[in-house]
C-alpha cells in the first residue's frame, strides 16, 4: 500500500500479540491450519505472485494525509479441489474493558477504519488450485484525526473466519502518551487493580514495572516487562497484577509505573494495610470477656460496701439512745 513504513522489531512483537488475541476472540490468523477444513488462506499479497502468500507481509501498511485513497491488493488461495466463495469485508477493531482485542461483528456496521476499505466486489469465487488477486482501497476522510488507526480485513468461508490486520497512520502530529489511574491493593484476593489509560494517537504495547515498600523493606521489586496488551489510542483497559504471598502483617506502599515507545510513561501508587483480622477479632473476644469479668467484680464490691453500712448505723444509734436513757434513769427525770 502506498507509503507503508518498514516493520520495526517492535511492530512484529505486536503482530505476535494480536494474533494470539485473535484467536482468543474467535477469529483465526489469516493462515491458520484447522486440519482439512482449513483449505483456503487470505493474506496481503506478496507482489508478481512469484512467492507464497505466506512469505510476504503479515499485514498491511499504509499511511497517508487525510482524504488520500490508498490501494493495495489481498491475495485469497484456494488450494482445495473445488471452488471457493470467500466473503470479504472491513471491520473495526476495539480494546474490551480487560484489554483484551475484539473485533466488529459482520453485522454491526464499522464506524472507523473498516468503513473506509472498499472492495470492488464483497464476494470472490476462487477456482480449485488457484490464488486470486483481489485489489481495494482504503480512503481516508478529509477530517480524520493524525495518529493510528487500526482495523481489519475480514474474510468468511465454509464456516471458517480469518482476518488480516491494517495498519493505518493519518499523516500529522503524533503522540505517545498513557496514564496508570486506580490504582488499588486487593488484600483479600491478593492482587493489585489498576487501569492503563491511551491518552495519545498512538497505539501503545505498554510495559509495566512494579514495586512495593513494607515497613521491613522491600517487598515487591518487578522490572518492567511487556504486557500481553495492544492498547489502542482514546482506550481504557482494567488490569491485575497478582501477589501471590503478601505480607500477614505490614503497612505497605505500591508504587507501578507504565511506560511505552514514543517517550510514553506514567506513575501512579497506592497504600495498604495488611492486618490478620481473624486473629484480632479473637484477641478482642477475650479482651472484651476479661474487661467483662473485671467490670462485673468492681460493680459487685461497690454494692457490697453501699449496703452494709445501714445496720451498723442503726446499731449505733441504739447504743447511743440507751446511753441517753441510763443516764437520765440516774438523775430521777422522767423518761
């Protein structure tokens, strides 16, 4: 396609990437062998046809000013002795809300990349032992924005669906930028929640670093490393990184830090508090039982001592009238 870039090492880790995630969402690589069933294949085409599709490009790449239209060519093999009807069309590509890469259904209408490839025909017969040339155009709107745009090409036969990925960048100013927000430590699942934010125009494939600080010292200390992500520009994706052993008991403080290709990079922390409160609640039973008891023994004194003065005082004050009466028995007054 005209004015497509070489591929990076970089660019050939995300292929690998996206094309386990397209498995994983249902749609087979482009050459993909499913056994007997899989007896056609779709690829970007390699040029004079001198060479296996299989051996050239593993997606195509374009780039181009907003209202160009670039063209290229799908090579679609039929090596099976009989004929072949392959339907053809562009779709969208999104990150879900685990990060995980899906594409749009045949039939939601795409909105983006894959409403912009055309094919001069949306179905293609291929004869048996043969491989078709079947070219189409991508034109970008007038008023797209710089910056990546990805999508698909869709191809469905015999009950099998592959797709070969674009790679469109919009001419323009670019920007590599993501954030780590939500950072949070799940004690109880042992794990550590978090987002990763695409706030640029690029499509990212982030790495993240991670460390953790207790009171005794250090806790977690991960290097970076790539994470199994493709995210794509204006995308939020939610993701765990598990801790398998935490502390029993300790303050804690997590700190991660994402980082990407074009200068991209954030840091974003979180603090925790790891208590054992199966132990503490039964520490705090026998707490409450003893200061219980203690109360109970202090209540059961203070009315002992508040009762037992009324006889003495009553004894008292009849000893004091029968002083009073003997004494005046011995002056002779009338008592």
């Amino acid at each position: 396609m005209t004015g497509k870039p070489p591929m990076t090492s970089s660019a050939r880790a995300v292929l690998c990437a996206a094309a386990l995630i397209l498995a994983a969402a249902g749609m087979a690589p482009a050459h993909a062998d499913g056994g007997g069933s899989a007896d056609w294949s779709v690829a970007p085409s390699a040029g004079a046809g001198t060479r296996p599709a299989k051996d050239g490009r593993p997606s195509f790449y374009a780039e181009g000013a907003p209202g160009a239209v670039l063209q290229d060519t799908l090579s679609v093999t039929n090596p099976g002795p009989k004929p072949r009807t392959i339907s053809l069309r562009g779709a969208d590509v999104r990150n879900t809300g685990s990060g995980a890469f899906s594409v749009t259904p045949a039939k939601e209408r795409p909105r983006k990349t894959g409403a912009w490839i055309t094919f001069a025909k949306r179905q293609v017969k291929v004869p048996p032992r043969t491989r078709a040339e079947v070219p189409f155009t991508l034109t970008v709107p007038a008023g797209a924005v710089p910056g990546d745009h990805p999508g698909v090409i869709v191809a469905s036969a015999g009950g099998r669906t592959v797709g070969v990925r674009v790679h469109l960048r919009v001419g323009g100013p670019t920007l590599s930028a993501l954030t780590v927000e939500r950072v949070k430590v799940d004690t109880d699942a042992e794990r550590i929640t978090y987002d990763l934010v695409n706030r640029g125009n690029t499509v990212l494939t982030p790495k993240l670093a991670v460390h953790a600080e207790g009171v005794r010292g250090t806790l977690i200390d991960r290097p970076a490393r790539t994470l199994p992500v493709e995210l794509l520009p204006g995308r939020r994706i939610s993701l765990t990184e598990p801790w398998p052993d935490p502390p029993a008991l300790d303050a804690v403080d997590v700190e991660l830090t994402a980082t990407a290709a074009g200068g991209a990079r954030d840091t974003a922390t979180a603090s925790a508090r790891f208590v054992p409160w199966g132990a503490v609640v039964g520490g705090g039973a026998l707490l409450l039982a003893a200061a219980a008891g203690t109360t109970y023994l202090v209540r059961r004194r203070r009315s002992l001592h508040e009762e037992s003065p009324g006889p003495v005082v009553e004894q008292r004050e009849q000893q004091g009238q029968g002083q009073k009466e003997l004494a005046r028995a011995g002056t002779g007054d009338e008592l």
